[in-house]
C-alpha cells in the first residue's frame, strides 16, 4: 500500500501535466511554461539538441506550434514515481507533426524530472523522444 504523502504527490504531478499538456494544446504558451525552473534542461528531437534555461526552452514551443497541428498532444500512458522532493515521470505521447507538408500522428516518449521547490512541484528537466526506425 502507497503512504499517503506519495499518493497525494503522485496526484499533484498527474494534474501538473495533464495541465501542461492542455496548455500545449490550446498553444498558451505562458501556460507551458509554468511550473518549469528557470534553469531547466530539456532535450528535444528537433535542434537544439539541448536547451538550457526558461528562454531557450521557450524558443523551442515556437518550432513546435509552427510544425504541429493545436489541439493534439495527448498523453497515451503515464506512470509517476514521486517521493517527498524529487520525482519522476515517463509517458508515451501523441502529437500530430507538419514538418513534412502534411500532417502525420506522430507517437513520442516523454521523460520529466522534477522537484519540489518552495512546497511546489516544478519541473527541472524534460526529454522528448522518438523510437529511432
């Protein structure tokens, strides 16, 4: 049986990203970036590789909703492992991508690292990826 404290985190950090991933959704941009460190690290399947810091992860929402059609970007499966201060979660995602000219569902992998600062869940680290072919 979970303790409490892990089941009401594990809670926190599902509507944290049920919540992102409406955000992306609806393109609120400001909304994607809440809850996210300053200095956080993501990477990413397009370029940059690696970006650091809330301004270069910023940059990167901007090739996303020019490649993508709103209103997709849905969680397929989520799994959560919290503890009191630091927690992680990986997803199987769904986006649908125009980078070729049309628009195909594209299936994606989702990895968040986060932390608890100042009684808050935030995220410090994100990864996108796709299965290599």
């Amino acid at each position: 049986m979970k303790n409490t404290n892990a089941a009401t985190n594990e809670i926190a950090i599902k509507q944290l990203v049920e919540n992102w991933a409406a955000a992306v959704r609806r393109a609120d941009i400001n909304s994607v970036l809440a809850h996210h460190s300053g200095d956080i690290v993501m990477y990413d399947v397009p370029p940059p590789f690696q970006s650091i810091g809330i301004d270069a992860y910023r940059k990167t929402w901007d090739l996303f909703f020019t490649n993508t059609r709103p209103g997709v970007f849905d969680i397929q499966e989520l799994h959560i492992n919290a503890g009191n201060d630091i927690a992680f979660c990986f997803a199987k995602m769904t986006c649908e991508d125009c980078s070729s000219g049309t628009y195909t569902l594209l299936d994606f992998r989702l990895t968040i690292g986060l932390q608890k600062i100042n009684d808050e869940w935030t995220i410090v680290h994100e990864h996108h990826s796709i299965p290599a072919e």
